[in-house]
C-alpha cells in the first residue's frame, strides 16, 4: 500500500465512503481512534480488491491532539499540527455551500492508495481553509472532534454536503453508492434528495424521490449505547442548514424530542443498514426495530497490521496471503519454532521503542501484557488492577509479568483522564512485583509495534458496549492470543484455549467487575501464565491459531467481499478484480 505523488489513471468510482474520521497514514493525523483506523482499512482493502471506490473526510490540520502525560498521568493536549501539502496532493476543484445563510468554500486535498495490483482508491480531504471564508468558517476543518456541537454540526455539513458537491463537481457521475460509516455523514443524503427534487425543492419530495435516494445509500452504524449517537437543537439546525431542509427532516421522522439524530437520518434513507459484528447487529436491531439492520464484522487490512518478521514468515510459507487474506489459514502447518522466532523479533521492535521512549529496558523473557485502547470509562483498563494485592501474588507464585498501557483520553473525557491516573497509582503501588508502562501518544505506528509485540493482548469493556474492537484482531495476525471480555468481534473469535481465553461468565451474563476481575486473575494464574512459561510449544500453538482462524478471517478484504455482495450494488464495475 502506497501513496502515490504523480498523476495516475483511476478507474471511475462507483463507490464513494463518508467517514468524519479516516487512518491512512501516521503522517496524516486524521483519526481519533478505530472508526477512523477502519475507515482506512477499509479503502485500503478496496485498492487491493480493486473495488471502485473513492473515500470522504475532513482535513484536520489540526489533527486530534498529541498527548502529554506527567509523571502522575495527568493528560494535557497540544494540536497535532500538520501539512497536508507535504502528504497530500492539491484539488484546483472548489464548491460552496451554504451554511448559515452564507457561502462557505469548499476545496479539498488528495491522497491516492494504490493497492497491491496498482489499483487506486482517492481520498479526498475537504477543506475550508480559503481566504474568501470568513476566520470563523476557515476552521470547521481545523480540527477533530473539538468543538462544542455547534462546530460539530456545521462540521457534518460540510462532509455531506460538501462532500457530495465536491465529488459531483470533480465529474464523478458515476457514483451509484454512497456509504456512511456512521451518522456523521448523513446530511449527504440531503444533498441527494435536493438533486432528485431540483427545481421542485427538498419540501415537494415524494415518496418515489425518497426511494431513489434510499437506493443510493448503505449505513454502518457503530455506536450500541444511544446517547452516543449526536443530536442536534432544531433551532440549531435550522440556523445552520436552513428552514427548508428542516422541513424536509420532519417530512421523514427523523426529529425525535425537537432533536435531529442524524443516525435516524441515515437509517431512514439507507436500503442497507449494519452493524459491525454479529453481536452488535443484535443491539442495534433492538435499538431502532422498525428497520432492518444487518450485520457485517469489522476486519482490518492484513499488510498494513502485520509486522514486518511475520510478513516475512507469510511469504516463505503462504506468499498468496497478500492477495488474499484467507490463505492465513494455511500457517496452520507453520512449524511452531518459526513462529516463536518471528514474534521474538517483533517483541524485540516493540521494547525497543519502549526504552527509546522511557529509558528503560523491559524483560524480553518475561510475559507482556498489552492493552492499547481508547481510554475512556467503558473500557475499564484498570480491571487489572481490581485486586491489586492478588495480582502480585500470581506475579510471584506462576512467573514475571509486565504490562504495557497506551490510548489517548479525549480531552473533555474527565472520567477517561481519571482512568489513566488510576493506572499510574496502581503502577506506583506494585512497582516492585509487576512493571506497568503507560506509554504517551498512541499512533498507528505505535499501535503496529503493541499489536504485533506483546505476549498476550487484553480486553475488558463493559458488556455490551464494544461494538466491534479491532485491536484484537490486529493481535491475532501477528499470533498474540486474546484474553478478552466476551463482547464485540470476540464473541465470534474466540475458541477457548485455541485462539484465546474468555474472561468471565459467557457473552449473556451481566457485567460484573468483580467477578470478571476474578476470572481475570484465575486465567492468567491457572492457564495462561503456566502455560507460556512451563508449555512454550503449547502456548506457540495457541498464537498459530489465532494466525490461522482469525487472521484469516477478520481481515478487511473479508469485510469489503461481504459489502460488495451484500450492500454495494453488484454488476459491471463494481465486481473485485482478479
């Protein structure tokens, strides 16, 4: 996967996806955490599948924020300031739209992913960053969920909006799908039906101009926790987009509360909904029952997680795996050696860059423990620490133990912030029985390094509030087993002892820390402790298996093949490439 700096033929997109966030690139700070991550393997994918496809989203050239931590773990912010004309090439095309009752220019930059048969997927990043807007809207783009919801609504105007207006003015006349990953993008759906209705106006729109828009559209919605999902005051929507899309919105039911919910706006007008496993298909399906939702597991993009010594290892033994995904199935028959060679060498990258980063030399011998998330409440990375006098017992009693910490709080997230506090306490207080590293400024290039060179990959969110997870499944790829809460795409990855090991009573049993912490700590004392010390072979076993079926499996080529057959409309240029 490249980026390309010179003009290249591209084949018409017939696929354009809206993303508020996308990850293609540690230059490219575009992304808070992993909607965008999955947003950029998911084009990823399609340039490798040859899928026409084009992506949406906003520059940022602010990014998110670079995170500092004190000594404490107290977490301040500074912007993640970049140039996009370093990365990205300039789009000469403009558009305006209005927001607010006034003319907002709209440009964008571009960046082009070739795909490993040379295919390319655009990216376009909008901007608003002209000097014929005013010093208030030239920053809508500034930055990444930072604003107050004004900002941010004025923000989804210009990704749909905008976006729609930018592709159609670039000639792209042949876009037959439009794909929101998540609600973010729904104002898109306006901007459609006003080109159905033109010359009519949005309020005359009827039912068959609703339907040929419905046609258009297919939605992912990720979040399983309703006030999660943005809303808006309509007196702030009317103010921003205008009394008569307003009276559109009302039209279709899409204001519940004097609210617009754009995820209701998204569902309304999509023909395909889904969720990002199977289980949050569940949750979505009860959340809003009167539409049809779907479920299509997330998967991430297999060159792009995998470290390089496992890259390797691939080639030599499954060199189709670039190609396809699914021939990782085939290092069942990888000799176990092998692949404790291969993770040797990524663990050695991994501690490498943590003592670059700290000064300090971790244990190469000793089990690391990985856990590299958002830091936010419902994740409760401090489970470990429930029971702190247990956890230094099992340290003594089965063998050495350390543990690597990374993930960013968002800056208004006060209980996030909390959390990475709690952890630097309790890494204080059994500092002399167990390491525990927090690691500053969690990136894509960070998050390679931790996925690919810990020993064993943790997960603890609160049922039933993972909608997916990826990390975990860019874990797998480089042979780390999951000891996980099973919530997410875990409830279908996990085979017990084979790929990994389950924390608590089953996916249907309540939430319940203290006794998730107990089977926490009954894991890593009974079996998974005991067996990497005293059972190398078997435990290398379990880390080829969760190479073999999930790496195969919970990949983002999988994940495109699913929407290309289940979502996106199949026919003449829509179909994979051989």
């Amino acid at each position: 996967m490249e980026h390309l700096e010179h003009e290249v033929p591209m084949r018409p997109p017939v696929i354009a996806y809206f993303s508020m966030e996308v990850g293609l690139d540690n230059a490219v700070p575009t992304y808070a955490g992993g909607l965008g991550v999955l947003a950029g393997d998911t084009l990823k994918a399609a340039a490798d599948l040859g899928v026409p496809m084009t992506g949406v989203t906003l520059v940022y050239r602010k990014g998110y924020f670079r995170q500092h931590l004190d000594s404490d773990g107290h977490q301040t912010e500074s912007p993640a300031r970049w140039r996009p004309e370093k990365s990205l090439d300039p789009v000469t095309t403009k558009v305006s739209i209005d927001i607010e009752g006034r003319k907002v220019t709209v440009g964008a930059w571009r960046y082009r992913l070739k795909g490993i048969a040379g295919h390319i997927v655009p990216v376009y990043f909008l901007d608003t960053a002209y000097p014929e807007n005013s010093p208030w809207d030239r920053e809508i783009t500034d930055q990444l969920y930072s604003g107050d919801d004004h900002l941010r609504l004025c923000q989804e105007a210009v990704l749909g909006m905008g976006g729609v207006a930018l592709l159609r003015a670039l000639g792209d006349t042949s876009i037959r799908v439009f794909h929101m990953n998540e609600g973010h993008s729904a104002l898109l759906t306006l901007a459609l039906l006003e080109e159905r209705t033109a010359g009519r106006g949005i309020r005359a729109a009827t039912r068959a101009d609703r339907e040929a828009v419905r046609q258009r559209c297919v939605f992912t919605t990720h979040t399983p926790v309703p006030a999660a999902h943005d809303h808006f005051p309509l007196d702030m929507v009317r103010r921003v987009i205008g009394e008569d899309r307003v009276a559109g919105l009302f039209a279709i039911d899409c204001c519940p509360e004097s609210t617009l919910d754009p995820t209701y706006l998204a569902l309304f007008f999509s023909r395909f909904i889904n969720g990002v496993a199977m289980s949050h298909g569940e949750i979505s399906r009860s959340m809003y029952p009167r539409y049809p939702i779907n479920s299509v597991t997330n998967g991430v993009h297999g060159v792009s997680w995998t470290a390089e010594p496992f890259c390797r290892l691939f080639d030599s033994h499954v060199p189709e795996w670039r190609r396809d995904n699914i021939y990782l199935r085939y290092t069942i028959n990888v000799p176990l050696e092998e692949i404790r060679n291969a993770h040797h060498e990524a663990k050695e990258l991994l501690l490498g860059e943590v003592e670059r980063r700290s000064g300090v030399r971790l244990d190469p011998l000793a089990m690391t423990v990985g856990f590299a998330r958002r830091a936010t409440a419902y994740k409760r990375a401090d489970l470990l620490f429930h029971d702190v006098e247990r956890l230094r017992q099992i340290a003594r009693a089965a063998g050495p133990l350390q543990v690597l910490y990374a993930g960013k709080a968002h800056p208004r997230d006060e209980g996030g912030k909390a959390l990475i506090r709690r952890i630097f306490d309790a890494a204080a207080a059994i500092r002399n029985d167990v390491r525990v590293m927090y690691l500053e400024e969690y990136d894509l290039a960070l998050a390679k390094l931790f996925c690919s060179g810990v020993d064993l990959w943790l997960n603890t969110p609160e049922k039933p509030r993972e909608a997916s997870g990826t990390s975990g499944m860019k874990a797998a790829l480089n042979g780390v087993p999951s000891l996980s809460v099973l919530d997410g795409w875990w409830v279908e990855g996990h085979v017990e002892g084979i790929t990994g090991w389950a924390i608590g009573d089953g996916q249907n049993s309540e939430t319940d820390a203290a006794r998730e912490a107990d089977s926490l700590y009954d894991k890593l004392e009974k079996t998974v402790l005991p067996m990497f010390y005293r059972k190398p072979l078997e435990y290398a076993s379990v880390m080829r298996s969760a190479i073999a079926v999930n790496g195969s499996f919970f990949n983002a080529q999988r994940m495109v093949f699913q929407y290309l057959r289940n979502a996106y409309l199949v026919g003449e240029g829509l179909a994979p490439q051989p």
